[in-house]
C-alpha cells in the first residue's frame, strides 16, 4: 500500500483527485494502513468506520469518473473528535455516562463536510468531556503523543491531534473550550485555528461551556485549514450564536506579502515564563516576519491579570451546570479528575460569575482597542512541550510546575473573547513540536491565513515527521 498517499494534505490530494490521477479508495486504504499500524500504540481512534468509509471511497471514485466532481473534500478521509454527533453513530463524549449515546442527527459542521464529500474515518480519542489537557481517558485509553510515546498528546482534542500528525487520517475535526484545539497542534506540530465565535456551528457539539466552546479543524498545512474552514464555516440557523457575515475565500490570502503588516508583541504576559528555547523558536520567527517587511510593535494589556480568574470562573460553573443533575445522581460515574473539576464548580457563586463576566467584557474591549493598532498579535502558543503522561507537572526553565495551571496561559485570553487564534508548528526543541500562535480581531482569520502561510513557507520543520511514523511502518 502506497503510504505516501496518506502522508499528502487535503490540497495535495485533491488535485490528483479530481484530475483522476488517483482515486479516493487508493487513499482510503492507505489512510486505514496507517490507522490499522499505529492505533494500537497511539490510542487515536475509538472506533473507526473501515467499511463504510471503503464502501464511501467507492462511491466517490465513480462520482468523479462521472464528471461529478464535488470538491477539494470530495473522497478526502477526515476523522472526527468523539463528541461530534454523527446519526447513527455511537458518540461516547469521552465519558462512560454517554458511553451508549447515539445521536439521531448529524452535527451542522458534519452535514456540511458529508455534503462537499469528505468521508469520516472514526471517533477520536478525547479527554473525558472535554474536561482536560492530557487525553488520559480513564475508559477508552491513554492516547500517545506520536513524536514520544511516552508523551502527551494535549487534549482535549488529543486524539485528533495524534491521528493527523501521525497520518491516520489527512485531516480532523476538534473543538475548543480553553485551548483543546491549539495546545494539541502545538504539542503536536500540526495546524489548527480557533474560528471566531459564531464563525462555525455548534450545533450536534457535546458542549462542554456553552460561551466559551467552538469548533474547528485540525490539519497538516495552512493552506488545509483554509479549506476546512470555508467548508465548515458560516450562519446556521439551528446554531443562535452564529453570524450572519459572509465567510470570505480563506485560501485567496495565502502567500499573500506580509510587508507593512503591523505585527504586535505582547511581552508581559504572552511571553512571560516561555521555555527559553521555546522563546527563542518563536523570537526567530517574528525577526524573519521583520526582515520580509512586517512591522513588529509592542502591545500592552492591562486586564490580562485577571483573566485566569475569569476564565476558570466561567468554565467551571457553566460546565457544572450542565452536569450538575449526573453529578449528584451518579458522581462515581465520572473519572476522578473529571469529578473533581465539576465539584469545584458547585462552590461558584452567582457573584463570581457575574464578575467573572465583567472582566471578560473588558479584556474583549481591551483587543478592540488593540486591533485598531495592530493586523496581528503573536507569540508561543505553549509554554513549553508536551509533558510525560502520567503527571501534571512539567519542567519550565528548570523548575517543575503544574500542567493545568500553565498549559493555557497564552491560549485563555482569546478563548475567553471569542477572538480567532491559529497555531502553526514553528520547528522543534528536543525533538518535540513548537508552535508559533497568532491572533487576530473578530472575523479577520483571512489576516490569521496570511501571516500563517509565510510563516510555513519558512519550512521551520524541514519536512520531518514523527519518527514513530517511519519506523513502524518499515
């Protein structure tokens, strides 16, 4: 089986697809090789649709032979994070409450994709609810980063992540709540963008805190985001919080020039206490952006101080409200950790909420200001890289810390706002991921793509891929 077909990225394939140079089932079965070699290591999938995802494949190649070609998504394999609702499908939500859960419709995102023809290749691993960073799942496995075994994925849209780096699918989708789709990428040097709020649906998403959750893709390349993300996006009258905007062609600002775009840095807070070689990854991109003509300025926040407290005050008690009845009825139905993060949430009062509110409205007003200054703001996604399964604790310049506490640090304020964020793998320190984050004013992710493109087209990863990929296989 030709593996290479599994290695390529949406866009790749997609011309040899449509110029019927190769079919959909050819990359179907290389995309199932792939799963069918790395998963019992990875803990990627929870279950995955070999046959009808083949039988799919078959369909698509005689719609093309047939002139009926749909799209750059027509034929393509695409995995699908385990609290997405597919109809039919049995969607777990990571947790063993909703281990028997069976939606009877498609998520929006879902329909929209099955309709341009992507084809879904399974249910990916995830932290349980959605509730974590590590996608150390107590029911359905422990999923593996796949440049260290040994290593965490991130989560919580861990199995996601660890599929697409490790080409057991050409792209996925993940969902975010307080950095589930960044840190993965980041750990595992992948894309991902974190859509403006009301950009894509929610419709047929699990939620895990209904103000702070967005959905979006996960892939290999910019320019694989960029198609994802026009096929996902836009208004759905099943999903309120949508807009109405229309969504602009993504992919028409990659490669665009970057010279005289105003770039703005954020020393204070989304720098602060960066592994020095993580920093010094995302300081050398920032002087190749200066070199190809964009103007780096330093930007100041005022109420970034107080946005961990907003952030937690806001997750924890809207997810404790939706669990709240499960919790008291049958609490030793959830994982430890799980448990113990909505029971903190019982202790949040109306006050602390309300306040919590209050901030979020002035940190989003404090990016208003800023954005008016600035095309972009960018800095580390992470702190550091991925960390050892089996502990919350991570070593940061010398000093152990713990994972829950400084994983997000860079990541809350953006989520908290609802404002666009992308990250980009910007090389490797020990051999681990890096990536570079970049943020941008609500609906303007078409800067996002363009300061993204050039940033990939510096090939910082020089083409390297998880050794565990290679060494597998041969």
């Amino acid at each position: 089986m030709n593996k290479e077909l599994a290695e390529k990225s949406i866009a790749e394939l997609a011309t040899r697809i449509e110029n019927k140079e190769i079919s959909p089932v050819d990359v179907m079965q290389a995309t199932f090789a792939q799963i069918e070699a790395k998963n019992p290591y990875l803990c990627a999938y929870v279950d995955t649709f070999d046959t009808e995802a083949k039988a799919l494949a078959i369909h698509a190649e005689k719609e093309i032979l047939q002139g009926n070609y749909r799209g750059k998504l027509h034929g393509i394999p695409i995995g699908v994070k385990d609290n997405l609702y597919m109809k039919g499908k049995n969607i777990r939500v990571g947790s063993k409450i909703h281990q028997d859960f069976i939606p009877s419709y498609d998520a929006t995102v879902i329909q929209k994709l099955r309709d341009q023809g992507a084809i879904f290749t399974g249910l990916l691993n995830m932290h349980e609810y959605a509730y974590g960073f590590t996608t150390t799942n107590p029911y359905y496995g422990t999923c593996r980063n796949p440049w260290d075994l040994e290593r965490i994925p991130g989560g919580s849209s861990g199995g996601s992540a660890a599929a697409v780096a490790a080409d057991m699918t050409i792209a996925a989708l993940g969902s975010e709540t307080g950095g589930s789709l960044r840190a993965p990428a980041s750990f595992n040097g992948i894309v991902s963008i974190k859509p403006t709020y009301g950009r894509v649906s929610k419709h047929g998403c699990f939620p895990f805190a209904w103000s702070l959750d967005h959905v979006g893709p996960m892939t290999k390349t910019v320019e694989d985001a960029a198609i994802l993300l026009q096929a996902m996006a836009g208004h759905d009258p099943l999903d309120t919080t949508t807009a109405s905007l229309p969504v602009p062609d993504y992919s028409s600002y990659l490669h665009k020039d970057v010279a005289d775009m105003v770039i703005g840095i954020n020393e204070e807070y989304l720098f602060a206490n960066a592994d020095e070689q993580v920093e010094k990854s995302v300081r050398h991109v920032i002087h190749e952006l200066e070199k190809l003509g964009a103007k780096i300025v330093p930007v100041q926040f005022k109420t970034f101080e107080n946005a961990l407290f907003a952030f937690m005050m806001t997750m924890a008690a809207e997810a404790t409200a939706l669990h709240h009845e499960n919790l008291v009825k049958r609490p030793e139905d959830y994982g430890i950790e799980v448990r113990t993060e909505l029971m903190f949430g019982e202790l949040i009062s109306a006050v602390d909420y309300l306040q919590a509110q209050q901030i979020r409205r002035t940190i989003r007003d404090e990016f208003e200001e800023v954005f008016q200054e600035v095309d972009v703001i960018v800095g580390p996604t992470l702190p550091f890289t991925a960390g050892y399964i089996g502990t919350d604790t991570v070593m940061l310049n010398g000093e152990e810390v713990k994972l829950p506490e400084h994983v997000s640090r860079f990541i809350r304020p953006t989520t908290l706002t609802g404002i666009p964020a992308m990250s980009v793998p910007c090389g490797l320190v020990n051999g681990l991921p890096v990536g570079i984050q970049i943020l941008a004013g609500p609906f303007m992710e078409k800067k996002i793509f363009q300061v993204a493109s050039t940033i990939e087209a510096l090939q910082l990863m020089r083409g390297l891929k998880p050794t565990f990929n290679s060494s597998l296989t041969e």
